[in-house]
C-alpha cells in the first residue's frame, strides 16, 4: 500500500487517505522481444487492405487512375494524389482539363451547367472537365 495525499488529507484532523498501488496493465497490449525500442518487433494482427473505388480517364494519350474522394473534383483528387492531369482555368471556361472517362463514371456527379455547355457534343462521348466533374459525396460500395 502506498499512501497518497488528497485534498481532504491535508485538512486538519483526517488522516491521509489510502488508495491501493495502481496493478500493471496486462493482457490487451502487445507482446514485444521485451528489447527496449523494438517497435518493429511487435506482434500485431495484418493490416487490412481498403482498395477505393476510381475513376479512370485519357487525357493527351495518357491513362490516368484517380481514387475516388467524396466532394472533390476529378482535378483536385488526381493533383492531391500526385497525378499530372493539364488544365489552367479551373472554371471550366479554358477545356484544357477536358478527359475522356474510361471506367467509374458512376462515382461522379452529373455534369454541370457549365461543363455542360463546354462539352456539348462531347459530354454524350463520355468526356468530362475535371475541374468541373465532382465525385459523388458519398462512397459506393
Ligand atoms: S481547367 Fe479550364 S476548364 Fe477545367
């Protein structure tokens, strides 16, 4: 037993409160080789792999795979996960973002009013701008 003040100890007249001495934590932790620093060597269950859904696009004869991310744009989810997709304006009034969709169109909005007016034609061939073209907010399985 381990005495331990409290705040009601130190008033006058009661005596110091004891408390039992805490028990080491057991059981749920992870077994190490008990080296100190050996994170590398603990024993933990294999991670589980979450393979996102994407969107796959042509742009300038290049292939392009982006994985999908709710509320973002075709653009900034390619530039966020280090694909070099072209464009300039952003607004959807330059085209250079134009890209022919190849697979996961489903995991996109429908097209914008100005996309839309962009793309005429096109829009019906499967192309998108992808500054314009917005990922679904919510994640299909
Ligand atoms: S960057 Fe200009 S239309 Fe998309």
């Amino acid at each position: 037993m381990r005495k331990q003040l409290t705040v009601g100890s130190l008033i006058a007249g009661r005596s110091p409160v004891q408390t039992p001495a805490p028990t080491p934590v057991s059981g749920n932790m992870p077994e190490t080789t008990g080296r100190a620093g050996s994170f590398s060597r603990l024993q933990t269950k294999p991670q589980t792999t979450i393979k996102r859904k994407q969107v796959t696009v042509k742009q300038h004869d290049q292939t392009i795979s982006v994985e999908q991310a709710p509320c973002q744009t075709l653009l900034q989810a390619a530039l966020a996960q280090g694909q070099p997709l072209s464009y300039k304006c952003r607004q959807g009034y330059c085209g250079k973002c134009r890209v022919l969709v190849v697979s996961g169109t489903s995991l996109l909005d429908a097209p914008t009013k100005q996309e839309s007016e962009k793309l005429d034609q096109k829009l019906a061939s499967g192309y998108r701008l992808a500054c314009q073209s917005t990922f679904r907010s919510t994640i299909l399985d």
